[in-house]
C-alpha cells in the first residue's frame, strides 16, 4: 500500500479547499444553471494551469529532460475530463433536488465504492482500508444525516455522480504515474470545459451578464477549487494508493461543515462534531503502516 505523508498532505489541501468551495458553489447556482457554472470553471481552471506547463517544459527543455508522452496525457486527460463532468455536472444537479445533508453523505459513498472497483482490477485490499472505510461512512452518516433517509430524485442523481467520482478517482490512478501531473490536469479542465459549455449553448444559453455577476464564485471555483486543488489531487495520487486518497479526500464534506461553522457562524450538534472525529479517525487509521510482511499493494 502507497503511503507519502507529502502526497497525504496535497490531497488533504484539496479536499479543504473543495471543502470551503462548496459555498462558491451554491451562491454560483443564484447566477448561472449547473451547465454554465461547469462550464465555465473549469475552462478557467484550464487557463490557469497554462502557464505553469509553459514554465514546466521550458525549464525541461533547458535541462534537456522528456516531458512526457503527449499521446498518453491526452488520453488520460480526455478520459479524466469526460468523467470529472459527468460527475460534477450530476452533483450540481443533485444538489437542486435534495438537502445538503444528503448530498454530502451520498457523495461521499465513493470511500466505499473505489476500494469495491479496486477488487474488479485485481487490487487486494488490506483490512485496515476497508476498516477505515466503514468507520469514515459511519462518521459521514452522523454529520450529514440528521434526517431520515429515503431516496429523492436529487439523491439518486447524487449516487451517479459518486459513482462517477470513484472512476475519476481509478482514472487518475491509471495515468498519474506515467505523465506529467499538471499536463494532465489542464487537459482534463480543458475536456470537462468544452463538454458543459457547449451543453449550456444548448440547454441554458447563458447571458454574458449572468458571468460577470457571479464572478466572484466563478473565480473561487475555477481558480482555487478546479485549477489548483484537482492538480494536487492528480500530484497527490502519484504516490497515494487510490483506496487512502479517496479516503483522504472524503474530509471535504467534513471542511465544509466546519466552513460553515468558523465562516458564516452555522452551529455545529454534538452529533456532527462526533461525525467529524470518527472521520478524522478513519483517515489516521488507513495511513497507520502495516504489519511487516504484509502484502500490501
């Protein structure tokens, strides 16, 4: 089992940072619909990580090194962006239809869901994971489920969209270790960009006006939550077995209530606090080393 307490640290960075963007992303849905708000952040996360590829094969070129198999990136970039839309675009939706609670539990099932795709690859999976997945669900059940559960159809566009983020997560597994990170990244924004934007000309036609009003969560989302944060997630995986980094990455629903707490002063029950620690909890558990002579993968 692939264990850096650096690549740990990048992934945790951008589950907080997607953790506090959850609020760009509500405030997004007053000004534009879910297809232009996409759309839009992540064509803007693709431009920001253009300069920083210039720099990267600038800097390579004079130290004479490979750069990477452009035909590789693309691939994975392209398969990377078609997933990473699907998903995003399922959860924006989601979130019209049913409560925040839900949709932060649900989302978060794909703890569960990649180590259970991981078996279909012929992955074994240690019992310490599995633990710490079971532990993390039920810690996201008492801090977002304090109503009773039953399935809307918001909720079952939330389960796709989980579904969705446990292949993302094995696609970046696939690829991360054999190209260039933030290569992969851009073109991954570039890919889900093109898709949700010519979506919105179709289903939304959006108004110039309708972006520059909502420009402030616009930039938050496309900036911070896409351009950066899904570059450390791909960078952080690199070296991160994808079972831990799906469970590392679980913390954004817990950032976000605790986002919601410290920023906008939303009180917190002894009950979602609890919710918070057992994750917390979950996560040390799977990033404890085993046993020696255990045959992680």
């Amino acid at each position: 089992m692939k264990i850096s307490w650096k690549s740990s640290l990048m992934l945790f960075t951008a589950a907080f940072i997607w953790g506090t963007a959850f609020v760009a992303q509500r405030v997004g849905m007053d000004y534009l619909g879910p297809l232009s708000f996409n759309g839009a952040r992540f064509l803007m996360g693709s431009l920001v990580l253009l300069p920083v590829i210039c720099f990267n094969r600038g800097k390579a070129k004079k130290e004479d090194k490979k750069t990477g198999n452009l035909r590789t990136t693309a691939l994975g970039g392209i398969c990377c962006g078609m997933a990473l839309c699907a998903a995003a675009l399922l959860q924006q939706y989601g979130i019209l239809y049913t409560t925040v609670g839900k949709a932060g539990f649900i989302t978060t099932l794909y703890i569960i869901l990649v180590p259970f795709f991981g078996i279909f690859l012929r992955k074994r999976i240690p019992g310490r994971v599995w633990a710490g997945a079971a532990i993390a669900a039920f810690g996201m059940y008492l801090l977002c489920m304090s109503e009773s559960f039953s399935l809307s159809r918001g909720d079952i566009l939330v389960l796709l969209c989980a579904i969705l983020f446990s292949v993302h997560i094995l696609i970046i597994d696939h690829f991360s270790p054999r190209v260039d990170g933030v290569e992969l990244s851009c073109i991954q924004f570039l890919t889900a960009g093109i898709i949700g934007s010519c979506l919105a000309l179709v289903f939304e036609k959006p108004d110039m006006r309708d972006f520059v009003r909502g420009i402030v969560p616009l930039a938050y989302a496309g900036i911070l939550s896409s351009g950066v944060a899904y570059t450390l997630q791909v960078l952080g995986q690199k070296n991160t077995d994808p079972t831990i980094a799906s469970l590392i990455l679980s913390l954004e629903s817990t950032v976000s209530v605790l986002a919601g707490w410290a920023i906008l002063g939303q009180k917190m029950t002894g009950r979602e606090l609890l919710g918070c620690a057992v994750v917390f909890c979950a996560v040390i558990l799977v990033q404890l080393p085993g046993r020696k002579g255990s045959s992680d993968v």
